[in-house]
C-alpha cells in the first residue's frame, strides 16, 4: 500500500530525530522487523472460483464488539511524540471506521479523553513492581469505558538506551502515565514503576478478578504457552514480536501462528500483529485462523504525518485492500477466509 511508505516519510520528515528513531527502532540486529514482514509477504494462497462475490463484507466481532473492520490498532506508547493530542486523535479515526483502539499503559492523555471519542478500546497492561499502580491504572480504565485488557507479556523490548523516551528532551511529547498522579508514581519508590519480572500464568487470572473484563495475552509465539494462558482464563490471545522489539533473532508471528492456532482456535479468539502491511497480510492472517489483526506503525506515521484524517485513510486503506483480496479470494464475508485457502 504506497500511502504507508508515503505517510512514514512524511512523518520522517516532520518529527524530531529521537521521535523517529524510538518509533522505528527494533531490538538487536533488528532482523526480526524485516522478516515479520517478509513472512506475511511470503503466503501463499489457493483461491477459489465461481463463487458470488458481488456483495463483499469485512464486518466482525471482537469479544462481542461489532466492528466493521477487522483491522484494529495496537497499543503504542508515546502518541504525543506524533500528534498533540495522541490516543485521542487516533481515537477519532478508529471512531470513523468502526475499528478498536488498544490503549497502552504509557499512554500520555487521560482514559477520559479518549473515552469521549466513543471508539471501542481496550487497555494495554504492563504489569509494574509496584502492582498498586497497575491496580490503580486497571480500575480508571474499567470506569471509563474499557472493554477488555490487553495483558502484555513479553518483557520489556531490547532497544537501544539511545531512543528510550525517558531520555527525549523536556518537552511535552515526553509525557506517559498520564492516569497516574505524580504523587502516586513518587510513592512507587525506585523501581516501583518497572515492569514487574515475575509475571506468571497466575498473573491471568488476578487481572480478571481485578478488572472483570476478559483478559487477552498479547505476546504470545508458543501452542504450550498458549494452552496454559487459555487454562489460566484468558480471553484470547495476540502472536505478536512486539513489532520487532521483542527479541532480534525471534519466530515471525506469521510463522507462529498456524501453531497457537492448531493449539486454542477452536476456544477462544486468536489475534496477530507485528509486520502486517497490506490488505493480503491480513487475509493471510484470518485465513491461518486469527480473528483480527493489529496495526501499528502505519498508523502512528500517519497520524504523525496527517492527523486523525491520516490514520484514518490507512485503516480504510488496507480495509479496501482486504475487500479486493477477498474478492479474488472468491470470498463473500470474513468468516469464509478459512484455511483451505492456503497454499502449504
């Protein structure tokens, strides 16, 4: 899809350096970002023929949300790098085409304010040191509107200490954990605030408890993993490299998938994101078996490059795309995209 491209160097060319770099960094070689891509590029599939397509409908549920897309955005922190009014702005253009916007942790605008865009959201979890703060964050996110947590448990991303936003300049790009005040994340102590290294599949079910929301793992790349997150309670579960950031020489989510699939498809939904770029990425993805998928960097350039009306153009962009694939797929609806269609 050439606005992806377009809208990253447009952005590219508008942002500071250290915004830019921490949005397209990867972790180690970065090996793990290109072949995220490459995988999903290298599907591929057996379509039919003969079949009415003259009516074509992308339209799904998510957790018993409708949506009109299954093309929802990821969780991504520090938005205000790329538009001064962040989630909220990138609220808007999930609002305008029936997407779902994942919220994260470090999100640097109040859960009110997106809330009153009237997008469906769900909220990212890292689970700090200090469990309060997280206990804190889950239960504003629960009174303003959230509808399911995004638990992330892949640890923090290996990136260069160079492009960590905690070193950006003091400017109010810098800003996150904006649903904390500063004397809650002062009584944290040092360290209170990280990412709590003990995390385990217990961990699953107290977030349920603590929210009652479902509860999706995100991060997950193994069939034993996630048979066990699935017997600890979770909702679902998303493959995901964390876009890369995870680990450098890392399985691609495409290359993942199939298995979490064979393992728990059949009980609960199965997300993926981290390298999808294009309306035949994300049918390859529904057709191994995945409910929907996450976008994230395309839409953060866009929004960084054009606004709201930029991330909107994306999510309709690769909406159409889908359509187009589908179409040629010989394929009415989303639940047609089944796994007959692939080329092994």
């Amino acid at each position: 899809m050439s606005d992806i491209t377009d809208f990253e160097e447009r952005a590219r060319a508008l942002l500071p350096p250290h915004i830019s770099a921490y949005y397209s960094a990867a972790a180690g070689s970065g090996v793990g970002l290109g072949e995220g891509t490459a995988d999903w590029s290298a599907v591929r599939f057996r379509p039919r023929v003969l079949r009415d397509v003259g009516s074509v409908s992308v339209a799904t549920t998510v957790l018993g949300t409708s949506l009109r897309t299954p093309i929802l955005v990821a969780p991504m922190a520090q938005q205000l790098g790329a538009h001064p009014e962040a989630e909220v702005a990138m609220g808007r253009a999930v609002a305008a085409t029936g997407s779902l916007l994942g919220v994260s942790t470090n999100t640097g605008v109040p859960f009110a304010a997106i809330a009153d865009t009237a997008a469906p959201w769900w909220f990212q979890v890292y689970v700090t040191r200090d469990h309060s703060l997280t206990e804190k964050l889950i239960e504003r996110a629960v009174a303003t509107g959230a509808s399911a947590l995004l638990f992330t448990v892949d640890m923090l991303a290996a990136l260069p200490a160079s492009v960590h936003p905690l070193d950006w300049p003091e400017t109010p790009a810098k800003a996150r954990l904006a649903n904390l005040t500063a004397d809650e994340q002062a009584a944290a102590g040092p360290g209170g605030m990280d990412q709590d290294p003990s995390i385990n599949f217990d961990t699953i079910g107290w977030l349920g408890e603590l929210s009652g929301l479902p509860v999706v793992v995100k991060g997950v790349l193994r069939s034993d993993d996630a048979r066990r997150c699935v017997d600890a309670g979770a909702a679902g579960v998303v493959v995901s490299t964390h876009g890369g950031r995870r680990l450098g020489p890392t399985t691609s989510a495409a290359r993942a998938l199939p298995e979490v699939v064979a393992a728990i498809g059949d009980q609960v939904d199965v997300y993926a994101d981290s390298g999808i770029r294009s309306g035949e990425h994300i049918a390859a993805a529904i057709t191994m078996g995945a409910r929907a998928v996450f976008v994230g960097r395309p839409v953060l350039w866009a929004l960084a490059a054009a606004g709201p009306e930029g991330a909107e153009q994306v999510i309709k962009g690769l909406t159409a795309e889908l359509t187009h694939v589908m179409v040629q797929l010989g394929t009415a609806t989303i639940d047609e995209l089944t796994p007959d269609l692939l080329s092994l």
